[in-house]
C-alpha cells in the first residue's frame, strides 16, 4: 500500500461519515462487503424475477427469495466465523 492511500485510509478512520464506518468494518471483517454484495445481488435477482416470474405465485416467489436470502446469510456467517478461527487459531505464529 503506497503511502498516498494510507493517507487516505488514516483520514477515512478519523471520519464518522458512513463511508469511513464501511471501511472500517471491512478491515476488521472482510465477509461485510461480501454480505452487502449479497444482498444486492439477491434483491436484483429477486425483482428481475419478479417481473419474469410467469404463472408461479406471487407468495411461492417470495418464499423462495426469502429462502435464498437466509441460505446466503447462513453461508456468509459460516465463512466468516471460520476465517475469524482461522486468524485466531492457524493463523498466528507460534509462541
């Protein structure tokens, strides 16, 4: 990292602007970003859907949205606990 974007960076984590939060939180938990681009994939895939659903239900589409989007929090969780046990665990040096 160049010292120009850590100048960027310092500025950002003085800041309470919700971009530096963001930021922030991404370099303390790197599956927040993910997370945020999970759910605007499945909420854009969910209106695409929507408005190309056919003949299905609209109460069966939203279970199955609904059903989509806990899968996708449920998976992002798992990875996240098991990349902070990773850090915490394997990923230290031994003493």
């Amino acid at each position: 990292m160049t010292s120009s974007q850590e100048s960027v960076l310092s500025t950002y984590e003085t800041d309470d602007s919700p971009a530096s939060k963001l930021i922030r939180k991404s370099k303390d938990a790197p599956f927040v970003p993910l997370g945020l681009a999970g759910l605007t994939g499945i909420v854009a895939y969910g209106l695409y859907k929507l408005k190309h659903r056919g003949d299905t239900k609209m109460s069966v589409h939203l279970i199955h949205m609904r059903v989509g989007a806990q899968g996708f929090v449920v998976g992002a969780l798992t990875c996240g606990v098991l990349y902070s046990m990773y850090k915490e665990y394997w990923g230290k040096p031994k003493e």
